[in-house]
C-alpha cells in the first residue's frame, strides 16, 4: 500500500515491506516590522512570508525489506544535487516543490563486515519558489 513519496522516493507498507515516515512537522512563518510610536505602543506590520519547511524522520531496515543504503543515499544525493521534488502523503500533495535543506543519518546497526542494516535518517525540506 502506497502512503506517499518525496520524489522519487516512496513510503509504503505492506506484509512484505514497509517504509514510511513519523513525526512529520509542517512549519510556516511570516515576518513583522515594528513602527515605534512617541508614548504609544508600536505599530506592527506585516513585511513577507518565509518559505515554509517539513521535517520528519524515517526508520530504514532491512529487517522491514528495503535497503537503507540505497534510500539514504538517494536522499543525500538528492540534497547535493539540489533536486526541486514534491512531497505526497496519502492523495494529498504538501505544499508546492521543496528542496532537501538538512539530511541527518544515525547509523543504528551494521553486519560484521560493516554492510548496514538499520539506521535513522531526519529529513529537513525547505518550500523552493
């Protein structure tokens, strides 16, 4: 069963396989300039809109039937070759087009000869205009 993707790269769980996302975040913000006014209280103005940005982490396993050498390094590639991608969760796609801004990888278990078998990777998108 398909959940999603970022890219080219897919969140899915079946009996067979899984992999798939927690704790995604969604993030918008704006900007504000003061106005200071004599022996008033400041007046605010919106100024712009930050790019928004989604985080979430992902568990990679082989014991879940991927292969989280091949997924991490195609997120890291992806981020060097700052690749415009979209991000679809169920039907729905989040935002417009992103960028992978910030790529985080902990390396949970490793085989004897060092092949990897688990790790942890935290992904930080940032909306491209």
């Amino acid at each position: 069963m398909t959940i999603g993707a970022l890219g080219d790269i897919g969140f899915y769980a079946s009996s067979e396989a899984m992999q798939t996302f927690d704790n995604l975040q969604h993030k918008s913000s704006v900007n504000y300039s003061e106005h200071k006014i004599h022996k008033k209280k400041p007046m605010i103005e919106l100024t712009n809109f930050n790019a928004d940005e989604v985080s979430f982490d992902m568990h990679l396993s082989v014991l879940l039937g991927g292969s989280p050498k091949m997924t991490h390094e195609a997120l890291t590639k992806m981020m060097k070759d700052g690749r415009v991608v979209t991000l679809v969760v169920g039907t729905s796609v989040i935002g417009s087009q992103w960028v992978i801004t910030d790529l985080s990888r902990t390396f949970k278990t490793l085989y004897k000869d060092g092949r990897l078998i688990s790790c942890d990777v935290s992904v930080t998108l940032k909306e491209y205009n």
